[in-house]
C-alpha cells in the first residue's frame, strides 16, 4: 500500500456516506441538504496544496454537492453517475494518468468496481462489509465525521509531505 499512495497523483471520492455521514434531509419544499465536516474540507484542500488533484464521483444529484465542490475548488465533479470506474477513468486519461497513480474512497457496491481498478482504495468505518474488505484502508471515523481527513493525511504521511502541513500552522 505505501508504493501505491507514494505513486497517487489524483484521488477520488464519493459523497453520500463518505463525504457525509450518508443521511439526506429533505425540506418542506422538497430541497435536499447534506451535512459536510470541515476536517474533511482542510484535508482536502491540503491534498490540492500538495499537487493531488481530487475529484467526487456520486450516484446522487444535489445542488449542495455542487456548492461545496465549488467551496473546495473541486473541478472534477460528476453527479448522478452510474458507472464511476468509466468517469474515473476517462479523467485519468484526460490528466495523462492511469488507475496505478489513483485512489478511490467508496462505502457501498456501486464503488466496489472503482475501488478494485486502482491502487489505492479506502472505506469509511460505516462502509458495507463488503467494501471495507476490498478496500486497502479503512478509517476507524466514520463517513461526514473526520474519515475523508484521515484518508488525506494518510496519503500526505506517506508522501512525506504531512509534516509541512504540522509545522505551518496552515489548514
């Protein structure tokens, strides 16, 4: 695993259950809202700072997915996919990469398929037990409660570039 995170150039994530806690919470007029965790955000935003590009790939639609990835500078963004391993892969070719330089954070079947074609994978510990057993980490956080951070700086750690982050003070 640490070849492979040494290797990861773009990483890729769902959102419902991973980037959130997989709750959706519909209004009177029938708006959704989804609850994002800040952790999660800086995190991303240090895998951006150290030159990963990121992207979330989800199943779902939602004008506050869009919002966010907006929020984080996130400029890959799919919603309302079906086949996440054809989106993934068609970024990768558009990057000039391949699925050895990625990684994949999914907590259901729809992301066993992405999941299993990159180097990398991850679950967050509210993951179906299929999915924590193909992925290569799974968090003891939970989706929407600090697993995406985890991720992120198990990433940098291994990239040995965590400890710039620490000693800047710089989230």
């Amino acid at each position: 695993m640490t070849q492979a995170l040494q290797q990861l150039k773009f990483m890729a994530f769902d959102i419902d259950g991973v980037m959130t806690d997989g709750t959706l919470t519909y209004l009177p007029d029938g708006t959704e809202t989804k609850t994002f965790y800040t952790l999660d955000g800086a995190g991303i935003r240090m895998l951006q700072q150290s030159g990963i590009v990121v992207g979330w790939i989800t199943g779902r639609s939602s004008s506050a997915v869009a919002h966010r990835a907006k929020n984080l500078g996130i400029t890959h963004l799919a919603q309302g996919v079906s086949d996440k391993h054809n989106v993934l892969g068609t970024w990768l070719q558009e990057a000039g990469l391949d699925f050895s330089q990625a990684g994949f954070m999914g907590d259901d079947l729809i992301d066993l398929a992405v999941m299993k074609a990159c180097a990398f994978s991850a679950a967050p510990a509210n993951a179906v037990a299929t999915v924590k057993q193909a992925a290569s980490l799974v968090t003891t956080e939970g989706g929407g409660r600090g697993a995406v951070r985890t991720v992120c700086e198990h990433i940098l750690q291994a990239q040995g570039k965590l400890d710039a982050f620490l000693n800047s003070g710089i989230h």
